[in-house]
C-alpha cells in the first residue's frame, strides 16, 4: 500500500523534483551503507571483547549484533537524510545547477518541496522503527543477552578470574565453566570478615533458585570449609557434600525492566513522567527527520568559489546539538523540571527558528517580504 503510495506520488512530481529526489536517494543510500558499515563494525568489536573475556558464548554474537544494529537505525537514518541533503545540494551549488533551477522559477521554497517529500517518507518508516520494531528489538536483546550472561558467567562469576563482591570482603574465583552442564568446577571463595577468616573450596557449584524467595544461591558440591579464628591457633575444617551459599554481591539485578523495552502503547497509557518522556522520545524521532531536512536546505547554500562541503562541518556540529538537546529534555523532563505539556517539543522550535533565519536571508520569502513592503507603504 504505502509503495502505491509512493508511486503515484513521485508521478505527479515535476521532472525536476523526481530528479532532486532520485540523487538524494543515491546519496542517502551511499550514506547509510557508510555509517551501518562502521557501527556495525564498533558492535561488533565490542561484543567480541566480551566474548573473549567470558561475558557470554559466542553463539549469541550474530543475534546480538544485528538487534543492536536494529536499534541504532533511527538515529542513522535521520543522520543519513540530513547528510544526503547537504551533499546533494552541495554538488547542485558547486556545479550551478541551482542557479538555473532558480531561473527557471524553482525559489527556495518550491526547492524544499521534493525534499520534504522524501522526509515524509523516511519519517513514515523512521516512526515504524521507533513505536515498534525498536522496543522489541531491545527487549529481545536483553533477555538474549541475560541469558548468555546467565550461562557464560554463573552466578554472576566469570571463570578464571578473581571478583571481590560489592560492599564486602569476599573474593571468589572458579577455575573453568562447564556450560552445558551449569557448573563452575574448582571454586574457591576466600572470606576476611569479623574475627575469622574462611577459605571455602568446592569441586563444583550451580546456581540455584529458592522456590519460596525466588532468590539465587550457589550450590557448592564436594568440598572443604577451613575456619580460623583471629587471636588463636585453633583453625577447623569441616568436609560437605552440599553447601548453600548466599553472595550479597551477586544479587541478581537483571529483571530490572528498562523504558526503552516497554511496549508504545503501554507508555501511551502511563502517567510517570519516566515513561511519558520515553513516548515522548520515540514520537521525536520522525520529527526530527523533517526539522533535518528543512534545516539541510539552507544550510546547504555556498557558492561555486567555496565547494560543495564547505558548509558541512557546521552542519554535522548543528546535527550533533541537536540531538544532544533532545536527549537533555529527555531527562529533564523525566526529573520534572520541565511541565509534560512543553516536554521535548521545545528543542524543535530552535533548529526550525535558524533555517526559518536562513530562508529569509537567502530570499526564499520574496513573496512575503513584497507584502510586508506593500503594508508599510
């Protein structure tokens, strides 16, 4: 349906616009095969370290990185749009294209229109990827990822290394992991606390669940437990076949449900501001890709004597405070030190203010300014 759409929509186009937008799609492509190149490469890198650390398997690499890649297509291809104007116009400056485009009755803001068009698409797509497919990516992500964690590193105990547990003076360290099995085999767990010092050892240990609490525990099989006690010679040892053991700095903290998995519609249907600022959020992202693409074409102008990038750097920087903006009403508003009703929407307004100054410098208002004339006459 929405291909329909789109056809019978460039149809009714002008050569010229279907020609602005054709180039802006070669270059938005180009730019998006770019950037998914290099995140997909830093993902890759990064999740690749924490398998070879022990984090998780290698077997959940492939999924992880393409649901991470799933979340960071947003961002992208508002980036991608905005780049892909610039460059486009650019090149129209740099070559005098826009010069006869302007004597043929093309003005600043019948040169937005084509561009508009392609951001509304984009944007359509742009709103699919933030209400739907990226909560759910990012859920799917997480419970992936916890259940790698979960196998790879029991109890929150990476093999072959030494953890001193939060708040504490516990170390634990386990010799190797059997994944298939659940187990750690040759754990050691080394306690200085109080009057005594505790040396347990176990040939293996599981994670358990406590059926009343709902809370872990390891389960430590086959060992020893040495005890000495400060101030005498007196030390112990007690042999165990099953020891229950508590680790108050493994708790498990993985159920912890984070906005950005919840579902758009149950965000819709809260009042926190926490979740209202996550809706908030997500609605924001389509709109960014319009406020782009009207702020790219002004930006965009240089003379043939400057080249086609000259602008460019400032309108990356531009980009990039933009989007730092909306994450910083973000957080405000979630803390409440903005009302709901202003929430992000105010950080539109700024971007769409400049290329409104733009425009009118560069006389895309002809019209209007000949009004105004006429009124003070």
């Amino acid at each position: 349906m929405l291909i329909v759409y789109c056809e019978s929509l460039l149809l009714g186009l002008s050569i010229i616009s279907r020609y602005l937008i054709r180039e802006t799609s070669v270059s938005f492509l180009a730019v998006v095969s770019i950037l998914l190149v290099v995140i997909v490469g830093g993902s890759f890198v990064r999740l690749l370290a924490q398998v070879a650390d022990g984090s998780f398997s290698a077997g959940v690499l492939l999924p992880l990185l393409g649901l991470s890649t799933i979340g960071s297509l947003s961002i992208l291809m508002s980036v991608s749009l905005f780049l892909a104007v610039m460059v486009t116009l650019g090149r129209l400056y740099a070559d005098s294209e826009i010069t006869a485009l302007r004597a043929s009755g093309m003005g600043g803001l019948a040169l937005l229109k084509p561009f508009l068009i392609l951001g509304l698409l984009i944007a359509t797509l742009q709103a699919m990827l933030t209400l739907w497919l990226e909560p759910w990516s990012d859920q799917v992500y997480q419970q992936l990822k916890a259940e790698a964690t979960q196998t790879a590193d029991l109890g929150g105990i990476p093999p072959g290394r030494f953890v001193t547990l939060e708040k504490t003076n516990q170390v634990v360290y386990a010799e190797s992991l059997d994944s298939k099995g659940g187990l750690l085999k040759n754990i050691y767990l080394f306690n200085d606390e109080g009057d005594q010092q505790q040396v347990i050892v176990a040939a293996q240990a599981k994670q358990v669940s406590d059926p009343e609490t709902g809370k872990k525990y390891l389960q430590l099989l086959n060992g020893d437990w040495f005890i000495n006690d400060r101030g005498s010679l007196s030390s112990r040892l007690i042999q165990y076949e099953v020891l229950g053991l508590f680790l108050p700095g493994l708790d498990n903290v993985r159920g912890r449900v984070r906005p950005k998995t919840i579902p758009t519609m149950v965000l819709a249907k809260s009042d926190d501001l926490r979740l209202q600022s996550e809706l908030q959020w997500r609605l924001a992202s389509p709109v960014m890709v319009l406020v782009l693409v009207i702020l790219a074409v002004p930006l965009s102008y240089t003379s043939p004597r400057k080249g086609r990038f000259a602008s460019l750097g400032v309108a990356v920087l531009g980009c990039i405070l933009y989007f730092n903006l909306l994450a910083v009403a973000r957080d405000w508003m979630a803390s409440g030190d903005t009302p709901r009703w202003l929430g992000v929407w105010w950080v539109h307004f700024l971007p769409l203010t400049v290329a409104a100054v733009l425009l009118w410098r560069q006389g895309s208002f002809s019209r209007l300014k000949s009004w105004l004339r006429k009124l003070k006459a």
